[in-house]
C-alpha cells in the first residue's frame, strides 16, 4: 500500500511477522483472500482450500503464490471461459463435466450446472483466477504478517 516498492522475495522471507496480525488481514476486505479461499472452513470455498498451506509451502513459495499467482495453478483449479450458443459467457472452475452438463464454479462459490447442447465453445486460460497485485492493499509488513499467518498453517498430528 503506499509507493513503498516491495523488496525481493528472499527479504521479505528473512522478515519477522506477526502470524495474529496476519490472520486479520486474512480476512479484511480489501486484502481479499476470504472471499475465495477458506481456512478452516471460514471463508469462500472457491479456491484452494489454505488450511494446511503452510505444510506445503515455505514462505518464498507462499510470497511467489501471492505475487505471481498464473506462476503455479493448482491442479483442478484451471480457469475456464465458456462461450454459449446465445451469445452469453460464463467464466469459473469447472468442478465436474458429464456427456450431457458441465457444472462450473464461479467466484463467490457458486455452482451453476449448464446442458452441453448450450455451449458453443470453452477455453482454457493460461492465467490463474487469482487476480495480479493484490499485495498493492496490503504494506510489506502487512504481507509478511500474512505470509507468516500462511506459513503457520499446518497439517494437525492425528
């Protein structure tokens, strides 16, 4: 936020934050990740489920994922631009197809189902749905306490 330029990756991983001030900004609205990805159940079930990121990524990659998110799309969640026969678009994740329908999941979560005889076409997109910049809502700190909330996410011993 601000005119602050981000310094590399490689700092702002070396950088202490606060994983209790990044789960609130988790879920402000004007960092916007809530609105798509759940942790823990809370949030939108839209994107890749965070619960257990932290398990999976170090916080380079964690950065990478915010700063560069078309980088590396998780399978399953390739964006799709259907084109239909009367002229109107549907763009979302496509969560199950059959020989009559595909059922496609939009931002917000929603779940629409659309008979294949209405489709003129789909396409792949190379980029993520996760929009570029968003860190632009966020100071650095205010990413590394984020990144440090992510980082804290991890799988539970059973």
């Amino acid at each position: 936020r601000g005119a602050e330029p981000l310094p590399p990756v490689s700092e702002l991983a070396k950088r202490a934050g606060d994983a209790q001030r990044g789960a609130e900004i988790y879920f402000r609205e004007d960092a916007a990740c809530a609105s798509c990805h759940q942790v823990h159940g809370k949030g939108t079930d839209f994107g890749p489920d965070l619960s257990e990121i932290g398990s999976k990524f170090g916080k380079e990659a964690l950065y990478d994922a915010i700063l560069e998110p078309s980088a590396g799309i998780s399978f399953g969640f390739e964006a799709w631009q259907i084109h239909f026969k009367n002229g109107d678009e549907a763009f979302g994740l496509i969560v199950s197809e059959t020989d009559d329908e595909i059922a496609l999941k939009t931002q917000g979560g929603i779940l629409s189902r659309y008979p294949k005889a209405q489709i003129d076409s789909r396409e792949k997109r190379g980029t993520s749905i996760m929009p570029e910049g968003l860190q632009a809502a966020l100071t650095a700190q205010e990413l590394v306490d984020l990144v440090e909330f992510l980082a804290s996410l991890k799988t539970v011993a059973r």
